[in-house]
C-alpha cells in the first residue's frame, strides 16, 4: 500500500521544507530565529480547511487560545500574514494559500516518514462514523481489534443515516465513514466495501412465510423500512413502483427498531440480511419468498483527500480484514 521511502525520501523531505521557509521568509519581516513545527503546519492545514480557529481547536482536541498561538508563531517565523480574520470565517491571504501547497505536501510527506518508519500508531480521538446496517455486523468486532491494537487512541463511533454522515465528512466531524456510497464529491476518497442482500422478513406468528408472497400480497403489507431521505427508502420506492405495487410504508430513523417492530407482528420489515440473521437463526424472523426481487445496497469506505489520508486507509485496511473474517454467508458480498 505505502511507497518505498529510503534515504533520498527523507532528503527530499528537508529540501521541501527548507524550500518552503526560504520561499516564505523572503519577506524582510520574516523572524529566522522562531522555529516552524508540524503542530504548527496541522493547525494552520485545519484553519484553512474548516475555516475557522475554534473548529481547527476542536478537530485537535486542544483549545482555541492554542491554535491561535502557533499561528501567531508561523506567521512571525514566516514573517506574512497567512489569514484574513477580518469576518466571521478566516480566509486565506495570497501568502496563505501559496504556503497552504506546501503544508499539504509536507504533512503527506511527514505521514509516510511516520508509517514507513513503523510510527504508524494511531493516537488521540479518532471518530468513526457507521449506517445502522454496518454498526450491528461487523463493527463490534471492529473497534474491539482497533481497542487492542492501538491502546494510545480513543473510538467514537458515530452511528447514523449515510447522507448525514456525508455532512459530518465533510465537516471534518468524523475522520472515516462506512456508508451508503459510492460518494459523487471529490473532496471524498471512496474504496467499494461491500453489497448487502435486502430481504422482506416477518415474524413466524404472522404465517407469511407458508406461501410465495405475490404482488398483491404485498400491497397489502404495512412495510417498516428506512427514512425516507435514505438510499434503501429510495430505491424500494423504485422496486415497488416499477412492479406497480403501493403497500403502505412506515419509515423508521432506527434499524434496530425497524427489526424489534418486525419480531412483535407490527408489520413486514424490508431491511439487508445481515443486520437479522441472528433473528432468523432464533426463530423470531424468517424471510419471505416473494415475486418482487429487492435490489442490494452497496456500501462504500470514505474518508477525505488531503495530506493525512493515510491514517484512515490504515482504518480502511483492517476493517476490510475484519469483514473478510467475520461474513459467514452470503448475505454479505465483499467488492475489494
């Protein structure tokens, strides 16, 4: 996955920075003796990319006070002002988004000195966002792996419908997501994860399960599916409509919700297989054989392009290899 980094890589590495100083630091103001650090270059990369000093501060787990301390600092080293602060949002001056090349170029290069020095441990708060159907398959063991392999990092997993967790990308409120995708952004880095089987599923109380459910068996259904802003809501809409059937829907924000209202006979749950198949194994829920054939939601990894992508595709790494070792049927199917 990473390039070979050997000696003349780290060279190359000084001679940027170098040159990045050197081209900034023509001012005549420009303090020499203040030296430039990376906590420096990130805090400054985050300012300009959320736009603001306070979100910068929050995305670094430190304080405002502090992120405007290093860039006082970097601006007296670089001896230009690198932002407007004159509104509501910091803007970048002309000198700021020249060296903003730079920063990019230097955090890539200091991230592949950290991995292919064997510095690649994960560290602080790293936030993981999750569709329902992820977070109640394989996600569990997931963060249980990342727990014990990184014990200097801390996992929040924010767990929601996908086109939220596109905004919270976006944002910068979450450094990966495992999602409804592909993404069509490019600011967002998607790698195909997976395709998810979607099934009507029933409790066995409610006897439909004795008999091939037709389309007019189905128009007679109370359908608890997805919201109705979601992906899997909108394309049962189009499988519904080019079948000509119109069963009443009751769309539900909560996947866990959606299957627990299925157990207790409130309706014909259309939701992926994965996300039941402890049900169906326990009895509480069985599939349905039906004429209209759901079509599956396709599931991507996203995170964002920029100079720290490569600490989340370590995270992409390891989930696709827990994905490998946990699906046990096919109501998973892996794309990579």
């Amino acid at each position: 996955m990473f390039e070979a980094f050997d000696g003349f890589d780290i060279l190359r590495f000084q001679c940027m920075a170098e040159a990045a100083h050197a081209a900034a630091c023509a001012t005549a103001g420009a303090d020499k003796s203040i030296r430039m650090t990376f906590d420096q270059i990130k805090s400054f990369y985050l300012v300009a990319a959320l736009g603001t000093f306070a979100k910068a501060a929050e995305q670094l787990n430190t304080t405002q006070p502090t992120i405007s301390a290093r860039i006082a600092a970097l601006e007296d080293r670089l001896g230009t002002i690198l932002f407007d602060r004159s509104g509501h949002r910091v803007a970048l001056t002309p000198e700021g988004r020249s060296f903003l090349r730079s920063a990019e170029k230097l955090l890539e290069i200091q991230a592949k000195v950290l991995i292919r020095s064997g510095n690649d441990q994960l560290r602080g708060i790293i936030r993981i966002g999750a569709s329902d159907t992820m977070a109640v398959t394989w996600v569990p063991p997931f963060l249980a792996e990342l727990r014990a392999a990184y014990k200097n990092a801390e996992f929040e997993l924010h767990i929601g419908p996908s086109y939220r967790l596109r905004e919270e990308l976006l944002a910068r409120h979450i450094d990966i997501a495992f999602i409804v995708g592909p993404l069509s952004n490019s600011e967002i880095v998607n790698q195909p994860f997976c395709d998810c089987q979607m099934v009507f599923a029933a409790a066995p109380s409610l006897g439909l399960h004795r008999h091939l459910q037709t389309s007019a068996d189905i128009a007679r259904m109370d359908i608890l599916t997805f919201e109705r802003m979601t992906r899997p809501h909108q394309d049962l809409l189009r499988d519904l409509r080019k079948a000509d059937i119109s069963p009443r829907l009751n769309p539900i924000n909560s996947l866990p919700t959606i299957n627990l209202m299925a157990r207790k006979g409130l309706g014909v749950a259309v939701v992926p297989l994965c996300s039941i198949e402890e049900d169906i194994s326990a009895g509480s829920l069985v599939i349905l054989d039906t004429e209209l054939q759901l079509s599956s939601i396709r599931f991507a990894v996203c995170y964002l392009q920029g100079p720290d992508r490569h600490f989340p595709e370590i995270l992409s790494e390891r989930a696709m290899a827990v994905l490998r070792r946990y699906r046990t049927s096919e109501s998973i199917k892996i794309l990579y």
